[in-house]
C-alpha cells in the first residue's frame, strides 16, 4: 500500500489548516455553564457480570441539556458503590473475591505498585468510543479495571449502531433534520445545534461522573479513547483546562475530529466522507459548514490542554490522516505553553507520540496498549 500523506519530514513538522475562531473560549464556556446549568444527578447502580475480579456499576449522569448519558463503571473487586470496603491502606476485606491477597487480605510481597492514594483511592481512566459505537454489555471491556484503575466508558449518544451496542438517545430537535447517515452531519449548519457540541460537553461531564464515585481519586483522571474517542479525549482534555481540575493526562490515539480543512482533502474512509457527501447536494450549505467545524476541530481544543499526553498516529491511515493526527499533536499545549500553565512558563507541555508505519485505522492496537499501560503506570502509581 503506498503512503497516504505527506513526505515525513513533512508530516512531523505539520501543524495544521484550522483557524480558531476569535470567540472559541466564550463559546465553550457559555456551553459549559449551560450543561452545568443542569445538576450532575449522577447514579451508581451495581450490574452482575460474573467476573469476580471486577465490580460493575451502570452510571447516569446529566450531560449536555440535562439529558440522560449512560456509562459504565469498572472498579477492582471490592469497592462498593456506598462505602469503600479497603481499609486506609488500601487493603481488601477478608471476605472479598478470591485474589491474589492471602487470608488476611494482603499482597503477597512481590505484588506490583498500588495505584491507591493513602486514602485508598484509585485513579480513574475515562475511556470515549469509537465512530458508531457504544458502551457496549457490561463484561465486554475492563482493561483499565484489570490494571487496577477506575474505569468509566461513556456512551456516545445517538450512536450504538455500529461496533458495539448504545443505549444513549440523542433528544435534540437537529437529529430529524436532514442529514447524511451517521452523526457527522446533525445539525452542521449553527454551531449550538451542531452534535459535536452535546458529546463534547457529555465528555467533560462524564468526568465529573467518575469524580464523584467514592472509591475515585478525583485529582488522578485520565482521558483516553480511540479514533473519535481520541478525538474526545482531546476535546475534554482542552475543556477541563482552567474549567476543571483532576485531569493529569490524554491518551489519544489514532485521533478522529482533527484538522477538518486537511481531512476533507485526503481522508478517503471513515467518517469525514460524510461531510463531502451531504455538501455535494447540499452546495449551498458549504459557507455554513465551514464557520462550524473549527469550534469542534480537535487540533483547536488540544491547544488548550494543560497535561502530559501520549498519542499514537497510523502513517498509512486512510480514516484519520497522519497529518490530521500531527496537527493535534504539534499544537497540543501551544496555548498552555504561551500562557504560563506548562510545567515552567514558556515551556512545552509533555508529550509524545508513538508511530506505526505500516498500519493503517487499526494502528497500534494491542501493541500500543502494552506501551499505555507503562505510561499510566509511571504516571499514576
């Protein structure tokens, strides 16, 4: 398969087409204060999985316009949705599931690291989906859980009809206005009707969820997801900047949502044909269109985030472009940076980037998994 992008030296030098509009921060934090408007009412209900490592929890929480958003929350086993049942050191009851605890409820002395505070929290990863997809049956993914942190997948709603189940409707007026299939589309036209600005918001909100679970150390969060959920991740890493506090790190990979000029020119898969599609009937639209995308381009939010991020991009990605990818990349923390909230005044926020040259959406895949789980495990434990 040839090379879909630019030359390389090129493409890591590449920073992006994406203006940000002069108003971008007034209009996320009027969405914001909008969907906060409405109180969080986040509910923790206990689901039997069958998987005695791992305990399950089906969360509400009130996300854009007070609208219910499902997610699940993996905990290892032993918390409970009420009460912690670790003590302060955060060891396990005598009669909790069988582990690797003796009798007594302790490690044995070669266990790894802890990833609980001194109060025996756990930092939490908040996992966004993919393009289509849900959250899926409850036993379905726990890897962060097994890992031994908190781990919220959020529903992306009006999605679940593709990859994995959803069960979060998108009640919005603009989801029966014309539009391509798929969500790309929905409300493209006006930027408060347009859909990424409810599941951008969802995503900060998501957040808070996770937050205020008990067993949760609310100032060890995570962001993480592939392709639209890279995207996300983005975008709620970007939101939380100066908006909330807990956030610690993103891991986008392979990252959807991205550089909208350049994608339209060269994505020929995926979901950014979408728009090509509905602007081919629609010539009239096009203006329109254009003055929406950049308050939902990635590349825009990840100028603002304020925390170490680890990327992965696929050099021969046909869906999300590797350049659309280093777009985010390169500009991610450059607002931070300029502002003084880097880790010194002037400096650029930590970050990374891991490429896979031979592979296409699929990128890392579990490859890149096992280097994330060394990331987070220096970063959190």
């Amino acid at each position: 398969m040839p090379v879909v992008d630019l030359p390389s030296d090129q493409l890591r030098a590449y920073a992006g087409g994406a203006a940000i509009p002069a108003d971008f921060s007034e209009f996320w934090d009027a969405t914001i204060a909008e969907a906060r408007a409405h109180p969080l009412d986040v509910r923790f209900e206990g689901v039997e999985t069958l998987l005695p490592l791992i305990d399950t929890f089906d969360v509400t929480f009130a996300g854009f316009g007070g609208q219910p958003i499902k997610a699940w929350l993996h905990l290892p086993a032993g918390w409970d949705a009420q009460t912690l049942t670790h003590d302060a050191a955060g060891r396990l009851p005598r009669d909790a599931p069988p582990s690797t605890h003796d009798a007594a409820g302790r490690l044995p002395r070669d266990a790894p690291p802890s990833t609980h505070d001194a109060a025996g929290r756990l930092p939490a990863v908040v996992t966004y989906l993919g393009y289509s997809g849900g959250r899926g049956l409850p036993h379905q993914n726990t890897l962060w859980a097994q890992a031994g942190y908190a781990m919220l997948i959020m529903d992306s709603r009006g999605q679940g009809y593709g990859g994995q189940l959803g069960h979060t409707p998108d009640p919005h007026p603009s989801s029966g206005g014309n539009q391509y299939p798929g969500v790309m589309t929905r409300g493209l036209l006006s930027r408060e009707d347009y859909y990424y600005r409810r599941i951008y918001a969802d995503a900060l909100r998501a957040i808070e969820a996770v937050q205020a679970h008990p067993a949760v150390d609310a100032a060890r969060v995570v962001v993480q997801g592939v392709s639209q959920g890279g995207g996300l991740a983005l975008a709620a890493a970007g939101l939380a900047a100066g908006r909330l506090d807990g956030v610690v790190g993103c891991l986008p990979d392979v990252p959807f949502l991205c550089d909208y000029p350049r994608a339209l020119e060269v994505a020929s898969t995926g979901p950014y044909p979408e728009l090509e599609r509905y602007l081919v009937r629609h010539r009239d639209h096009v203006e329109a269109a254009l003055m929406t995308l950049p308050y939902f381009d990635a590349v825009n939010h990840a100028r603002f985030a304020r925390v170490p991020a680890y990327f992965s991009v696929a050099l021969r990605d046909t869906t999300c472009p590797p350049s659309t990818v280093y777009a985010a990349f390169n500009r991610y923390g450059e607002e931070a940076a300029r502002a003084g909230h880097a880790a010194s005044s002037g400096e650029s926020v930590e970050k990374s980037i891991e490429e896979y040259q031979f592979n296409n959406h699929e990128g890392g895949g579990e490859h890149h998994v096992a280097r994330q789980l060394v990331w987070l495990r220096k970063r959190l434990v």
